[in-house]
C-alpha cells in the first residue's frame, strides 16, 4: 500500500504524540516521567480518558489496560481545547526503545505513545488471545474436523481486513474531523465511520462498540460463575448452590473493582492474557499426557476419555451445526476495534502490515492448538469452556482452572469502565450534578446497576456458547469483516483493481449474512453442555 503523506510533518507529529498511550500494556509501554508532566498531569488527569474514548480503544481496554480512568467531564470540553491546553508541555525526548533509539513526545501526563514493533506485537496478540480460546474444542464438537477449516479463512480474511485498517488510516479526508493537531487524520474506527458514513455511521460504531464491551462483560461474569460452580461444587458449604447462584457470587467480587475510580493498578494484571491463554494451552495438553490411564474419564462418559493417550471418537464435520459454529470461531481473531491504535503507537508504521502478519499467525498456531487438542480429548463430551471438562485431581488442571478464574476478576472492571464513564458524564451533565459528593454517589449508582444488568443477563443465557456467539455474530462480523471491506470499496474505488473491488464486495455481503445466520442460530439452538 501507498504511503499517504502528511501536509505538516509538525502536525502529525502532534497528533502522534497525543494517540492513544494507553492502548498498550503498561508493562511493556516505553515510558518517560518528567516532574513537568506529573505537575501537568495532576492540573490535568483526564487525558488519558479523553483519549480513550475519541478512539475505538474504549470498547476493548480488557485486552490492553489504560492509564487512568479518574476523571471523564474532559471529554465535553472537545479535543480543541485539550490540545490547546497540553500542547505547551510537550517536549521532546530521545529514548531508547526496544528496537533502538527513537525520538518521541511525552504527553502532558508524561507518558510516551509509541511502541516498538515487539511491543505492539505483544499487545495485538493480549488483544486477541482471549476469551475465545476457551470454546474452540466446543466449537470443534458442533462442526466436526471442517471447524479447522472455517478456523483457517476467518484467519485469513481477518488479517486481511486488518491489514485493510492501516490502508483506511492513510486515507486524508476532504474535511476536518476536529480542530487542533490531526484535523485531517483519522484515529480509528468512529473516525472512518464519520469520513465514510457521516455522523450515523460514527453513532452506529459507537453503538455496535457499547454492545460487544458490555457482552465482554458478561462473558467474564459466565466464566467466573461456571468456574467457581466447577470448583466448589463438592464442597460441602456450597452443594446445594445452583449454578445461578455462583453468577450472583461472581457479581458481587467484581462490584467492589467495578466502584474503583482508577483502574491503573488492573491494567498490569490485565497485560497477563498472553500468559494465561498459553498456560491454558499447556495446562490442557499437559493433562491430556498425564498418565496412561484417562485421568478426566469421570467428567465424560464413554466413549469420551479425556487423554491425548487415548483419543476420544470425534466426526469429520456435522452440517447441521455449521451455523452455530461460526460465532464461536470469530470471536477469537475479532481485535480489529484496536488496530487502529496499535498502528498509531507504533514508532515505524510501515511495520504494521507485518506486525499483522505475525500475530495472527501466533495467534492461529495457538487457536487451531487448542481446539485440536480439546477435541481429540473430549470429542462430543467438549463443554463450552475447556475448563468445565478438566479434572480436579492433579494440581496442572487446578492451576489452570484457577488461572481462568483470576483473569476476569481484572478484566471486568476494565471493560465495564468506558460504559460506566459515559453514562455518568451524560447524567452529570444533563442533570447537572456538581464534582462532590453527589457526583460519587451518581457513579456508585450507574456501577451498580451496571452490573446489575449484566447479572440480569447472564442469568438469563443458557451458556457460555450463547453469549459468545451471538458476539462473535453480530458485533465480530460486522466490526472486523462488513465495516472495513465496506469502507475500503466506498473510499478507494477509482483506486482498486477489480479483483480487490470484488474481494472486498464480496467480504462486504458475506460479512452481513454471516451476522445474522450466526446471531438467529445461536439464539435460537444453544446446544447442550453435555
């Protein structure tokens, strides 16, 4: 792809340093304090936030951490003004990153907003390793050997429309998307949706970004109830404990991290996704060689076994099941919300394609790892999450089992943030509640409720494998397959080859069709657990 140059090398320069910082995990983020920038900070602790929420990165914070989350009235005061008020306290720095030394700005907070080629691969893959991994062998159950096959193109085509996000982010609008520093670049997903579709499709982003971070939210609530109902079920305090109350259980450890006002202390925990998502791996095959005799045979019943020593049946594929499948697998490679800021952190973003590249391979290699070994394990016995299939009896399946049920205590509160944010900033300002002490009990209440609503939810779900796959139908197709191959065809038309117009029309139309065929079958044939 052509390079799009900007007009004035100082204004992208500007608006490079004022990306989204917080789009990596802070573990790995290159970072410079000076005592300007914390003294600047303290006089303004919103950027961050306003940062957050101008991007799509908002929506998927539970793969990547942030910064600070304190404050959010700083968004109605427009990015205008903010950039009038921190661009007087950049300064520039020379730092040694990971790949070398680069030059680079430190923000009004004192954080720098560029990421080596390592790092940015690193957040891309805590991006999209996640809750996903855990259904693939389910996954595997309902389409047979072939799921491998759908697992394959949706990697494909993923990493292509991926890669289709950093061509978008060249494109320079004919009109300003805000006044300041980067008036003519496009940030992300709510700033296509506006060059591409006016402010409706900006409103419909936003829209399809509060549905998939809230149905994260539930997701993480479902893990946790049916993990803890998994551990604790023989336990003679909790035996007459139904599965819906462990949910309620669940709802009430992450209020407490749901009520905090910063969440920069979650943000590291939350940088361990990598980490779990291959300790499941290897806890899984581990127990599955652990000894000659099944040692999870007592979780399925023949002719299932639980080994990798001895296979459990399994089936070349089952058409009648296609449809259910397709959800479950998207949701693993849908990281597309993000993107855009990961390319905008990068210190060479003529790396992006290839950092794409590799990361969607790692993250393939571990996907098609996982569901392969799930199924050979437990064949048509598979549960929506692996670890409700795992034995208690050796101490590999308890830690992976308990690695699982930390995670989401962390990423919860991440998730739920923006949502939180948003609606008290709307409140406060439509009913005018001063900074105080009303102003705390306005979040206390929108938290609750929040969570409330989420628990409401859950309860409601049959499953795991519901909730995932009408996300991974309904908001994974259309934010990661329709909305990049649909923007690609309007903006670059006279640009395109046939053959890439028809890829991308193509894309377009099977990315819409397959949001609805796989949110209708997942609604309405949930399957069975056992």
């Amino acid at each position: 792809y052509s390079e799009t140059m900007s007009a004035d090398p100082m204004e992208e320069q500007r608006a490079r340093s004022l990306s989204h910082a917080s789009a990596q995990p802070p573990i790995l983020s290159t970072s410079l304090t000076s005592q300007e920038g914390r003294e600047a900070g303290e006089q303004s602790s919103r950027s961050n936030s306003l940062m957050l929420m101008r991007d799509s990165s908002g929506s998927h914070m539970k793969n990547i951490g942030l910064k600070s989350l304190e404050d959010f009235d700083v968004a109605q005061r427009g990015l205008g003004q903010y950039a009038a008020e921190t661009e007087s306290l950049l300064s520039d720095h020379d730092i040694m990153g990971g790949s070398g030394r680069s030059s680079a700005r430190i923000s009004a907070t004192g954080e720098v907003a560029l990421s080596s080629f390592g790092q940015t691969v690193f957040n891309a893959l805590n991006l999209l390793m996640g809750v996903g991994l855990l259904s693939l062998p389910y996954a595997m159950r309902l389409a047979g050997w072939f799921g491998m096959v759908i697992l394959l193109v949706f990697a494909l085509f993923t990493c292509y429309t991926a890669k289709l996000l950093g061509r978008l982010q060249e494109y320079t609008p004919k009109s300003k998307l805000r006044e300041g520093p980067g008036a003519y670049t496009i940030y992300g997903f709510h700033d296509m949706g506006y060059v591409v579709f006016g402010s409706w499709g900006k409103l419909l982003i936003s829209i399809l970004f509060i549905a998939e971070t809230f149905g994260y939210c539930c997701v993480y609530l479902i893990i946790e109830g049916e993990n803890l109902h998994h551990q604790f079920a023989n336990v003679p305090v909790f035996q007459d404990w139904a599965r819906q109350d462990f949910m309620v259980l669940s709802a009430v450890l992450f209020l407490p991290t749901v009520l905090l006002r910063n969440l920069s202390w979650l943000s590291y925990f939350s940088a361990l996704g990598v980490f779990s998502s291959i300790m499941l791996l290897v806890g899984v095959a581990v127990t599955g060689l652990w000894e000659s005799i099944p040692p999870n045979q007592k979780y399925c019943s023949a002719p299932c076994t639980g080994s990798l020593i001895h296979p459990s049946p399994t089936d070349d594929i089952h058409l009648d099941s296609l449809t259910k499948v397709i959800g479950l697998i998207m949701v693993g490679f849908a990281g597309h919300a993000v993107f855009p800021t990961l390319r905008n952190d990068m210190v060479d973003k003529k790396q992006y394609t290839r950092m794409v590249d590799v990361s969607y391979v790692a993250v393939t290699v571990t996907y098609a790892g996982m569901a392969a070994v799930g199924y050979v394990m437990f064949g048509i016995a598979a549960q929506s999450e692996i670890t409700l299939n795992l034995s208690n009896d050796n101490w590999v399946s308890r830690m992976v089992v308990w690695i699982v049920v930390v995670n989401p205590v962390t990423k919860f509160a991440l998730d739920m943030a923006p949502i939180a944010l948003g609606l008290e900033a709307f409140f406060a300002a439509y009913f005018k509640i001063p900074q105080g002490g009303f102003h705390f009990l306005l979040s206390i209440v929108v938290r609750t409720f929040l969570v409330a609503l989420a628990l409401t939810i859950v309860i409601a779900a049959p499953n795991f494998a519901v909730v995932l796959g009408v996300m991974g139908s309904l908001c994974a197709f259309t934010i990661s397959v329709t909305f990049p191959c649909w923007c690609y065809v309007k903006l670059f038309w006279n640009e395109i080859s046939w053959f890439e117009r028809i890829v991308n029309v193509a894309g377009t139309m099977i990315g819409c069709v397959c949001a609805i065929v796989g949110t209708v079958a997942s609604m309405m044939h949930p399957g069975s657990e056992t």
